[in-house]
C-alpha cells in the first residue's frame, strides 16, 4: 500500500460564500451561514484525515468595508468559532514587540531574526504551514498567513 503524505498543517480562506448564495438568488447572508456549516464538517474531516492542525481566515481586517448588515452576521457566526485576523497585521505586531523588545534593551537589533519573528506570530505553536486551500477559485492570498505561506503548497 502506498504512503498517504497527509499535511500537518492546513490554512483555508472561508470565502465565495457571499457569492455563492448570490448566484443562486439567495441572500449573502444565507451563503455565510453555508460557510459556516461547512467550517464544522471540514474540522471533522481534517481530523479523520490525521490533519494536526487546520486554520481558516473567514474575514479580514479589509472585510470592515462590506456593507453594515453584511458584517454584522458574519460578525455573529465568527464569534462562535474564532478571533478576527489580518496577516499584514500580525507582523506588525510581532514587528512591534522585537521593537520594544530592542529599545529596552533585552535584545540588540541584530537579535532580530526570521525565528524571533516566528516566535511572535499567532501560529508560533503549530506545525510549519503545509498548505492552502482556497475553494472559491480566487488565486491570491488576501493577507492571510502571508509570512508562514512561504513554502506552502496551494490549492484553488
């Protein structure tokens, strides 16, 4: 039998939702509710499969802009599952802290390296990133998990 090779850690953008329900002459806000439905069938999926860890960006930072209503529910299924995120946002905020970190003192500019960085981030804990999948066929990032993305293979 042949070596299944299953990923450690998987990153999946929650999005086309919206879209979805449009296409289909529903409202955004039903197509959000879908998507949330499927977040918990995924969860139980990866585990199945072996998969340690899996993180899913369902809204980012930009997503305030969409209309008032619209946020609002996602804002109410989000509070159910998982914390706001924005990967552009996460450096700056580990950037931050080795900025603190080195004008008291505790370390010198120089200290400063891609593993400092690493250890600063929300994933500092979990497995390097293995994979992203992005099931609305959109072939970009949208600032999620930019810096752990390096060497992630993806899937559109």
């Amino acid at each position: 039998m042949a070596e299944v090779n299953v990923p450690q850690h998987v990153g999946i953008i929650m999005d086309g939702n919206g879209r979805w329900a449009k296409k289909r002459g529903l409202p955004r806000s039903f197509g959000h509710k879908q998507g949330a439905a499927v977040f918990k069938k995924t969860i139980n999926w990866a585990r199945e499969l072996g998969v340690k860890c899996v993180t899913f960006y369902a809204f980012s930072t930009e997503n305030w802009k969409r209309p008032a209503d619209e946020v609002e529910g996602i804002m109410n299924l989000l509070r159910q599952y998982i914390k706001n995120y924005g990967g552009r946002d996460e450096i700056t905020r580990a950037a931050r802290e080795l900025a603190r970190e080195a004008a008291s003192g505790e370390i010198s500019p120089d200290g400063i390296t891609e593993d400092s960085i690493e250890k600063l981030l929300y994933t500092a804990e979990m497995p390097p990133l293995d994979m992203i999948i992005r099931p609305s066929g959109e072939q970009r990032l949208s600032n999620f998990l930019i810096w752990q993305a390096a060497y992630a293979e993806f899937v559109f």
